[in-house]
C-alpha cells in the first residue's frame, strides 16, 4: 500500500529589513506556501498539480524552485529515480517581495526530506533549497531562503558558506507588513541598483546595522528605532512603489518603529514594539491606499521562530 502524501508549510519572508540588504531576514507567521510530496507513478520527481498561480509557476521540474530543490536532495541522497510526485499550493502573491520563489524552494526541499525520513536538520537541507531559488538568478542572497527554513531572524554573515546567526527577538515586537497590488519582479530590480555608493552613507548603514543588532540583542526598542533606516537601497527602489514615502510617514505616526521596503518591493513592513501599534500601522494603511483607490493586503505577524513545518 503507498504511503500517504505528506504536507509541508513554508512562510513568506522580509528580507533586507531595511539595514541589512543580502544578508538579513525573518519568517513571517502568514502567508506561505504548501507543498504536499506522496508516491509517483514514474521514475523522479514529478509535479502534480500546482494550484493558486494562475498558471504562471512552470510545471517544467528543470525549472520550478519547489522541485529542482527537492531533485536536489534525491540526487545528494542517491535517490534521483525514486518515484515522487509533489503538489505545490502557491498561497502568497508572486512577485510582492515577501519570498514566493523562496517559499517554494524550501517547502518542496523539507517534504522530500521529511517524506523519505533522512532525518537531515533544517541548516543541513538551506544548500538545496538555495539550488532551487537560485534557479531565478545566479547569485542571489540567502535572505529569504534561510528565514524561511529556519525561522526567526536571521543574519547571514556570507552568502556563499551559508554561515548564520538567529538574532534574538525581543518580547512584543511584531511586524505590519502592507502589499500594494503591483508586481515588482526581483532581477529587474536589483539590475537598477547604482554599483557605487558614497562612502558617508556606507558609513552610516554600517553604523545602523551593528546598532540594529544591538538593540536586537538587548531588547532596546529605542536604539532599534533609530537605526532601521535605510539610506542605502530604499531611495533608489522607493519610486516604484505606490505612496511609498506617505505610507513611510503614516506608519511612523501610528508608533512604528521604522518602516521599509521588503525584499525589492513592493511589499512593506514596519516592526513595531506593540501589536496595537502593528494594528495602527494596518489600520493606516488601508485609509491611506482607499483613499487613493489603490488594492493592497496586509498582514499582522509575530516574528515566526519556526520556520517550515509539517502539518
């Protein structure tokens, strides 16, 4: 008799979190991607079905993040022929820079694991989740990948060894994330970044993150205030996000702590100290974006320490 299917949830992600772009990012509780591995019918790893995408994600293994991840592990594993065939449910907007690809890649990596029972820890499995979301770019950061699998908040001291450390989370800090309905394809936007930057903003962003981490580590609200500012990517990605800036300005006002882009965009996000803040934050936004009759969905999340995990 053939074992029953197995489904996995993995969570969008924000990455960047406005200090640390490539190299920092933290699992959000909701939304996030399902994948759902059972037995094949065929030599490999197959695909099923793949709901919620309007037909964009490609059924194409070669190509799909879910699955050129979960082949991944088959072939470390000596499994590549194995019969399985894999479900990807899409239950997050593509393209919002919340991590879709990411999601993908993890969810269908952790259930072949979890399916075949490797026993394999999440830090062991991010090598070939990264195999499937670096199928949308060569190089591409870990950021949402990791936070993704692993949960929490994460800083990636590189992108090639996948060296990490989870921040600790001070008590009360939840995150509004704010997703105008325009789509903002990540490749595109990293090519429009400057190769150059002035050295007095380095310096400052430098001095921003460790204070960021500081304040992470001590539960400093005030000096996590001050130092998630941005002044390295967001001007140059703030234009193609509508009412950035008056969003920016509202959100401070409702008691945010600070307020960015997520990823490339054109999600949002601010951490907030309170979840009546985090509240306030939402409750803004949607008066803000109705009275401009734009679409937008928001999300209200404690930073998730999880990661993916199995239903």
């Amino acid at each position: 008799m053939a074992r029953p299917g197995l489904k996995v949830f993995a969570p969008a992600t924000v990455s960047n979190v406005a200090v640390g772009f490539d190299i920092l990012g933290f699992a959000l509780e909701q939304p996030g991607d399902e994948v759902i591995v059972r037995e094949g019918s065929s030599p490999g790893l197959t695909i099923g079905e793949i709901q919620g995408s309007g037909g964009r994600i490609t059924t194409d293994v070669t190509l799909n993040t879910a699955t050129v991840a979960g082949q991944a592990l088959l072939d470390f594993l000596g499994e590549g022929s194995r019969p399985l065939q894999m479900d990807i449910h899409k239950k997050m907007p593509i393209g919002s820079g919340m991590g879709s690809s990411a999601a993908s890649a993890v969810a269908g990596v952790f259930a072949v694991s979890e399916f075949l029972r490797t026993g394999m820890s999440k830090s062991e499995l991010l090598p070939f989740a990264m195999k499937g979301e670096r199928i949308n770019g060569v190089g591409l950061p870990a950021d949402n990948v990791a936070a993704s699998l692993l949960g929490g908040m994460i800083l990636l001291r590189d992108n090639v060894s996948f060296d990490y450390k989870k921040l600790p989370i001070p008590a009360g800090l939840y995150a509004a994330v704010v997703h105008p309905h325009v789509e903002i394809i990540t490749s595109t936007s990293r090519q429009a970044l400057s190769p150059t930057l002035a050295l007095h903003d380095v310096i400052r962003q430098t001095g921003n993150l460790a204070s960021f981490i500081a304040g992470m580590y001590t539960s400093d609200f005030e000096l996590i205030g001050k130092a998630l500012r941005d002044v390295l990517i967001e001007p140059q990605r703030a234009s193609a996000i509508p009412l950035f800036y008056e969003m920016q300005e509202r959100a401070m006002e409702a008691g945010a702590l600070g307020f960015s882009i997520s990823g490339a965009g054109p999600a949002m996000f601010a951490l907030c100290d309170s979840s009546i803040k985090a509240e306030r934050v939402i409750e803004s936004a949607h008066a803000l974006y109705a009275s401009n009759k734009q679409a937008i969905t928001t999300y209200l999340s404690r930073i998730n320490h999880e990661g993916v995990r199995r239903f």
